[in-house]
C-alpha cells in the first residue's frame, strides 16, 4: 500500500461536503488553505457583482420577461430596446409568455386570394402553438462529443488506493479544484475524453486507483438568433441544444425568412449551414451540430417560394434551392398521394406575361425543369373522375321480399329485371308499390339540396329577431326561438337516403325492369303493409288498419277517426305521404285521396309570425322528397 493512499475517513470527519474522501489530502489542502479560499471568495463575489451588473445592462440575459411599458411612463424619455420588444409581448391566462406566429407574407396573401383558402409555408406549423417547449430535456443523456462547458457539473468516484466521490462545478476558467492534485482544466474536453483528462491529473500524485467521471448537471448557454427571425434575440438553452432548438425557441423564421439555410457562427467564424427541410422532411439531423456559448445564429432571407397544391401529401408554400427542379419540390411536399395523376405536373408560372394559364409538364420531364420564385405547381387527381356508367360493372345489395336477398355482380347495363331474377323474384308477399330503390348518385345530389334547405331555415331563424311580433313578450319569443334551435339540430342529425320513386299502380305486382343500374344501387322490396298512419297536430296520433274487409276511406276521415284537428293545426298544409314516396300535397287534394295500406298522412302546426316556421312548414314536404324517412319528420315536429 503507497504511504499516501487516501483512507476512509472516521465517522465523526465525515458528511460534510468538504470530507468525502474523509482525511485524504483532498481535504487538508480544502480545509487549509484559508487564503485560497478567500481568494476564491473574492473572486466570486466579483464575478457575481460583474454578473448582476451584466443582468442590468443586457435585456436578454436569462430570457428576461419583459412587462409592456407604455409611453406615458417614460416622461421626456426615448423607449428603450427592451421596451419596444416588450410592447409585442402577449400573455396567456396564466401568464406564460406565448409567441405570435408570424404574419404571412405577400405570396402566402396571393395563394389565399387564388385558391380561395389558406395555404401556409411549410415549417410553419411545427412552432405552433407557442408555448411548445422546444428544448432539450435536462434529463437527456449527454453525447459523447458533448464539449465541457463553466457551469457544468461534474462527479468523481474513485475506488482502489482512494476510495469516495466528490462533486465540483467548473468555475468561470473552465477548470476543477482537486485537493491534493490542484486545478485541472475540463472546459473545452469532449465528454468521452473528460474520464482520461481527470485520471491523467490525479495520476501525477496518486497510484493504484479506477476513476469514473459522471457530468451531472448542465449549465444554460445562451446563444443569440438574429436575422429574419419570428422571434429574433439572445436565449438561454440547455447545453445539448443544437440549431433546430434554437430555431424552434425563437418561432421559427418569419414569413420572409429561410428554412433552408440557417447559418451558424462561432467566434466570428461561419462553422454550419443547416437546411431545416432535412431534419423535417427527411429525418436526417447529421447536420444539426450542437450549439455552444455565445453561438450566433443567422436566419438570412427565404430562397424562391413554390405552391405546391392538388394530389400531394402536404400542400404547402415550399422554399427552394438555387437549382432545384420541379420533382425536387414535389418530393418535398412528400411526394403524389394515392390518387394523384402520375404522368404529369401542372405548372403555372406567376410573373411571365407571355405565357398565361397552365402548362403541362410531363413527369418525366419534371426532374430536368427549374422552378422559378412563384411557381405553382398542380398534381391533378384521378379520384375525382367519374367514368361512363356503360363502362361500370355494378354491385346491387337486393333484399327484402326476394327468394335469394344478397349482393349481386353484375356487368354494365344491367336492367333490373335482370337483377331480380338472379335473386329468384318476389315473394307472395312483396309489396312492389312500396319498394324502397335507392341510388349513390342521387343520394349526392338530395344531400346537397338538403344541406341548401337547411341554410335557408338558419338563415330564418337569424332573421327572427329582427321580425318579431310586437305583441309577442321576449321571454315567449327566446322560447320560441330556443325551439326552432332544437329542431333545427334534430335537422342536421338527419340525412337523405337517395330514394327514387317509381312510378307504380298501388296494385301493380311487378317492379319496372328497363330501369338499368348503377353502382352501389339498393333494392328494398317490402312485405305487404296493413296499416296507415295519421300523425302531426291531431288529437291522437295512430295507425288504422287497411284492407281486409275494411273499407278504402279518404285522408279527412282518417283525421276524423284520429280525433280531428288541434287548434293549432294548419289544415291548409295537410299532406299525405304514398308508400312508393311520393308526396301529395293539400292543393293536389290530398283530403280526398282514397287512402292505401302503407301511406303517412301529416298534419303539421300552424306557424305564428315568425320566418323561421313559416319556412318549416314550406320545407317540410321537400324533406320528404328528399327521401328523409317519415318516422324522422315525426320525430322533429314534435
């Protein structure tokens, strides 16, 4: 054993922060050298003195939040720096300084008048919202190529000749005090050479001893984003920080501002040129170098500006590099989508007067062609083609009162009688005047209509309070008004069916077959009803039996039979409702129709002066014709 080895010290030296190596020269020179630590004292209470002086003097320091100062405070004064960036500050509820986005520039403003919408830059949406924490986590494992900063905080164990650990921080001269060994220098050591530097030191005093060196904490650094930054200033990040963060901490660059070429200095020297697209689009951050103390980095004007719309995975305003082709820019917005025309890129070029409109670009030209600043290119869609119907093959879903219910295959023009008789023909039972035939197509163009004739009922019940009855109290008017809401909510719940109505005898034992179907057509063939219904502002709503015996009756006396007429019944607007969906109105004599099993007879309320009911009752028949079941009409005029 060497006479200096360092021994565990009594239990009574120990658990104090100057004694972990217990009576180890580590601790006499700590615990002796009064004068030193003195020193040391001064010393730091100077730097702490120059340190506050420095908070004073520098706005950014710390990232300071500055408070709004108005000019009224200033008296006589100039506003200074820190209050003209502090007057553009904006606080969320708890007080948290939250970052503007930045303001679109002129080509974000065209392509909106263009297109009708927005299209923003690429990038944009990683920086929001803004009080996104874009920093590296103090938790993170610190690379290997990490360089020792002052500030940092290390931890060294030893075990052998000396046995117990000590925690330093590196002073303000990048070095560590080691009793017994001295000062050594970390500052500027990469982390995965820090262990060899520390056993390198006390190698030169002691024998026999492992040495394990630990970085426990980090210190801030604080770097500076300049330039065409949303945010631009001086911020203090974690020591693993790297341009993105910084970047990212800032806002991002602003609407004038490159994403493409973000330099970054370090005394005085340019030493990076990062290109964000790769670390956002590719996922490559090789480039991404981590930042150091009083780093500066640079946000230099944005390069040529290029729409990308249509069949992409990303629309967006794309930056571009000096060189960079059309398919660059297209593989940026990360490439045509599933339903995107391959074989060509449309191409409209702002700002050449000779050439006005689009020019089409094949795809396999597109890699030879430069963008210009301003282009918009277009990938057109094959989704949105509707092919001839003689070239579609069909599927129809038949069921119901059928021998074979199913879904069939079938080729183009097929007629329906054809499809009917794969499914074995009706039944005895089948009630062809009540079959339920319903078409995609048509189901697109009655929602349409629906969601018209919905617009035109808010568009009424907006206009309520300004046509008001005088005569009618504003507590009756709010509850009317709270009505309409209510069924107007029960409205847009509900939704066309796309049922066409055929034009059949209520006898007929056949369904039409020259009818020729279309893809995605439905067959709903339905079993011989026995009933008819009387709803709406009658006294006792119900379903009569018809047929078998009993005699073929007319609407008014089946709204006799229901207890007749409420009040508040608006008889001229009476209707009745066919089993095959058709809708005969009070001026087509709907009271005087013979009544047949399966018809809905409707007897809606009478509206007061109010533009909202008076619209309702006028839509209540189109909403039939629209295909929406009675049972949901029933539901909302309750």
């Amino acid at each position: 054993m060497i006479a200096l080895c360092w021994s565990m010290a009594p239990a009574a030296q120990a658990q104090t922060e100057g004694s972990l190596f217990g009576g180890s020269p580590f601790v006499a020179a700590q615990s002796g050298n009064s004068n030193t630590s003195g020193q040391q004292t001064q010393n730091t209470s100077t730097a702490a003195g120059s340190d506050r002086q420095g908070r004073n003097d520098n706005p950014y320091l710390d990232q300071h939040i500055l408070q709004p100062y108005a000019v009224s405070n200033t008296s006589n004064d100039l506003l200074t720096l820190q209050q003209l960036l502090a007057a553009n500050d904006v606080r969320s509820s708890d007080g948290t300084l939250v970052r503007q986005p930045p303001k679109p520039g002129e080509f974000e403003n065209y392509m909106e008048r263009l297109l009708g919408r927005k299209l923003p830059r690429y990038g944009s949406q990683l920086v929001l919202p803004s009080a996104r924490d874009f920093a590296a986590p103090a938790t993170a494992t610190v690379p290997p190529d990490y360089i020792v900063q002052p500030g940092d905080t290390i931890v060294i164990s030893l075990t052998g000749s000396i046995d117990g650990s000590v925690e330093r921080e590196v002073d303000t001269n990048g070095k560590v005090f080691l009793a017994g060994v001295g000062a050594v220098r970390v500052a500027g050591v990469r982390h995965s050479d820090l262990r060899d530097v520390i056993a390198g030191a006390i190698g030169t005093k002691f024998r026999g001893f492992t040495v394990s060196v630990t970085i426990k904490q980090l210190r801030g650094i604080r770097v500076y984003v300049t330039g065409l930054a949303n945010n631009p200033g001086a911020f203090t990040v974690n020591g693993l920080s790297t341009m993105a963060n910084a970047v990212f901490q800032a806002g991002g660059p602003s609407a004038g501002g490159s994403w493409r070429a973000i330099k970054l200095y370090r005394s005085g020297k340019q030493v990076a040129d990062f290109d964000l697209y790769q670390l956002m689009r590719g996922g490559r951050s090789v480039a991404d170098i981590q930042l150091q103390n009083e780093d500066v980095l640079f946000i230099p004007p944005a390069g040529d500006q290029i729409a990308v719309i249509g069949s992409v995975q990303e629309e967006a305003i794309y930056e571009a590099k000096p060189g960079e082709s059309i398919a660059d820019i297209v593989t940026a917005a990360g490439g045509p989508n599933t339903l995107a025309d391959r074989s060509r890129v449309i191409l409209y070029r702002t700002g050449e007067q000779e050439i006005a409109g689009p020019k089409l670009v094949p795809s396999a030209l597109a890699s030879g062609t430069a963008v210009k600043g301003g282009d918009v290119l277009q990938i057109l869609s094959t989704g949105t083609l509707t092919m001839p119907t003689d070239r579609q093959s069909v599927l129809v879903r038949v069921e119901g009162e059928v021998n074979r219910p199913g879904i069939y295959y079938v080729p183009p023009n097929t007629p329906m009688n054809a499809i009917l008789a794969q499914a074995g023909g009706l039944t005895n039972s089948a009630f062809p005047f009540g079959t339920k035939f319903t078409r995609q197509s048509v189901k697109i163009g009655q929602q349409e209509s629906y969601r018209d004739a919905i617009r035109q009922l808010e568009l009424s019940l907006a206009a309520a309070p300004l046509t008001a009855n005088s005569s009618v109290s504003e507590a009756e008017r709010n509850s009317q008004i709270a009505s309409a809401r209510a069924v107007l909510e029960r409205l847009r719940q509900a939704e066309p069916d796309g049922r066409v109505v055929l034009q059949l005898s209520p006898t007929a034992t056949n369904i039409p077959g020259s009818i020729l179907l279309e893809n995605n057509d439905a067959i709903f063939v339905p079993p011989m009803p026995t009933t008819a219904g009387v709803f709406g502002a009658v006294y006792r709503p119900a379903s009569f039996l018809v047929g078998n015996g009993n005699p073929a009756l007319k609407v008014r006396d089946y709204i006799e039979m229901s207890g007749g007429t409420l009040r508040a019944a608006d008889r001229h607007s009476i209707f009745l409702v066919r089993a095959n969906g058709e809708v005969v109105s009070y001026k087509r004599g709907a009271l005087e129709k013979r009544v047949i099993a399966g018809d809905i007879i409707f007897v809606p309320v009478k509206t007061q002066a109010n533009p909202f009911w008076a619209r309702f009752k006028d839509i209540t028949q189109t909403i039939f014709a629209l295909g929406i079941s009675a049972a949901t009409v029933v539901a909302v005029s309750k």
